[in-house]
C-alpha cells in the first residue's frame, strides 16, 4: 500500500478514472489508483490498472497542476516521433481546465541514483546526447514546445541576473560583490555570442538520476520527467547532472575544475555529439543562470519565494567559479 494520498482537493479521484476510461476506446473499467508515486501541490504521479475486454493493462496517470507544464503533451507528442526505447511510451495526453494529464505505458526500472553507479551516470549522459541530436532536426520545425534562442538568452539573462542581486544583495553580503556581478554579466554575454547558435535541441531543466532508471529487463537507460523542457541549446542540459555526481569523487582535474566522474559523463555525451569540449565549457559556465532563471517560473507558482536567495547565489556561484577555471 502506499504511504501517499490522492490529493482530491486539487482532482477527484473518480474525475481522473472517468479521464482514464474515455481516453481509451474499449476501456471498461479503471482500477486504482494501484500506487501513487507522487502527490504534492503541483502534481499527481500514480499507477492504474485499464480493463479492455480480457486484457489488462498497467498505466501510469501524469497530472500537473501548474501552467508551466501546459506545453506537455507537445513535448511529449514530439520525443514519441523518436520510437525510442530510452523514452517511456507515450499514450495520451491532454490539457483540460488548467491542468495537464498524461498516461504512460509502465516501465519495470531502477532509478539511476539509486544504483549510485558511475557506469549508469555515465549511460545516462551519453542516452540523453543521442536522444538530443536524433531531436535536434525535428525540434527545429516545432512551434508548439518552449523556445530559448542563444540570441533570446543574451537579452533576459544579464536583466535576470541584475534583478536579482539588486533584490538579495543585502541577504548576500560579501558572497557576492557588485564587480563579481558586473564580471557574471560581461562573461555571460560573450559566452553567448560564441556558442554555436544552429545547436540546438531539447533542454530536459531536470535531468538528474531521478529522472532516469535503468530498465531491469533490456539494461537500457530511460529518460523521463520531460515536462518543462524548452528548445535551446542543448549542452545545458547536463549541468543538473554534473553537479550531483560531484560528490562520488571530489578529486578535481586542475585544468577544467571537473572531477574524473564528471569529465567520463563529458566524454561519453560529446562523443555523441562529435563536439569539442572548449563548447560545453562555455555552455556550463552559462548553464547555472539558465537553470536560474527557468526555475524562477516554477518557484513562482508554487510560492517558494523564500528560497529565492540560497538559490539564486547558489547559482551564481557556481558560474563565478566556472569563469575562474576558463581564465
């Protein structure tokens, strides 16, 4: 039994069955919900059970509260023209009455960290490169998913980082210096009229080992929690997981400031991508702000403002030091 409720202040649980039956043709009946794997203000994750005639079926109901996550079923739609064993199945999807509801077909895995294995860090990296590059094409002719430009990014990100330490300089104190954000700003600006402004591909903003498994039967990886991706360039995407796996080995390479963890997921994602590592260098020291500032969207509709400050420096923090290694 699980240990979490269905949150019927947000959705009806026999609202979300009846959704369930009418999204399926011969569906006669909707068990569950079987286990609810997620239930909190802006989203329910859980597991039912779908009678067709003699068959049943084990789907997994994605419903998200927040209006971040409308460009979903897009997104999805999208990544299923891959036909690819690294991404759950898509089966329907829907935004109805503000919120959006998404069925998957059920995966037997294990999370990525919790093997804690630098092999399946490393697997996760190089999947995500080859989902990117085999989207890249097909993203380029979408209008229906996010777009963040290199050239939108030059305009919002410098105003994004002023706005900021103007509003928490005084909670920040000597952590972060005016000449430290006039230096953010300046190098951020010129990393972005150098990369390569033709890459681009999804951007996961969440790619971490909780949004990947390992599939018990194949060993493959699957990459999933794809709901507020955008389109942009594509190497950001790795800088969430760059800084998890940090910790399984803090021996720094003192040219680049990556640890021999890091720099394996590096290699293993560039080789996909037949790109030098000086791009990705730039693109990470980047990264943290456009992970900053895409969150603040989310932060923002589910009240998190008192966070703001840790996040925000934290952030900025770790492009101040990205930048020292560059020099």
């Amino acid at each position: 039994m699980s240990t979490l409720k269905w949150n019927n202040k947000k959705v009806k649980l026999e609202k979300a069955r009846e959704w369930i039956k009418d999204s399926f043709d011969e569906c006669v009946e909707v068990i569950g919900p079987i286990e609810i794997f997620r239930s909190n203000d802006w989203g329910i994750t859980s597991l039912f059970e779908i009678k067709t005639g003699q068959d049943t079926k084990s789907v997994v109901l994605k419903i998200g509260f927040l209006s971040i996550f409308k460009p979903s079923v897009s997104i999805y739609e999208t990544l299923s023209k891959l036909h690819s064993k690294h991404l759950p199945t898509f089966l329907c999807g829907e935004t109805k009455e503000n919120f959006t509801w998404l069925v998957f077909e059920k995966f037997d895995a294990q999370l990525v960290r919790e093997l804690d294995s630098r092999s399946a860090y490393r697997k996760m990296g190089k999947t995500m490169g080859r989902i990117q590059k085999e989207l890249a094409p097909i993203v380029k002719l979408d209008d229906k998913i996010p777009s963040l430009p290199i050239g939108k990014l030059a305009v919002l990100l410098p105003d994004f980082v002023k706005d900021k330490y103007a509003k928490y300089k005084g909670v920040w104190k000597d952590k972060l210096s005016n000449q430290d954000v006039k230096v953010i700003i300046e190098n951020v600006t010129k990393i972005l009229s150098q990369l390569n402004e033709k890459l681009v591909s999804i951007h996961h903003l969440d790619f971490h080992g909780k949004n990947a498994a390992i599939d018990n039967r194949t060993g493959e990886v699957i990459l999933f929690d794809f709901e507020e991706a955008v389109i942009t360039h594509p190497f950001f995407t790795l800088d969430k997981l760059l800084r998890e796996v940090k910790e399984l080995d803090k021996v720094t390479d003192k040219n680049n400031g990556w640890t021999s963890v890091q720099q394996d997921i590096i290699h293993a994602y560039l080789e996909v991508f037949g790109k030098s590592q000086k791009e990705f260098d730039l693109a990470m020291v980047v990264a943290p702000i456009v992970e900053a500032y895409l969150g603040s969207f989310f932060i923002k509709e589910v009240g998190w403002e008192n966070l703001e400050p840790d996040l925000y420096l934290d952030s900025f923090m770790i492009t101040k030091e990205r930048l020292s290694l560059l020099s």
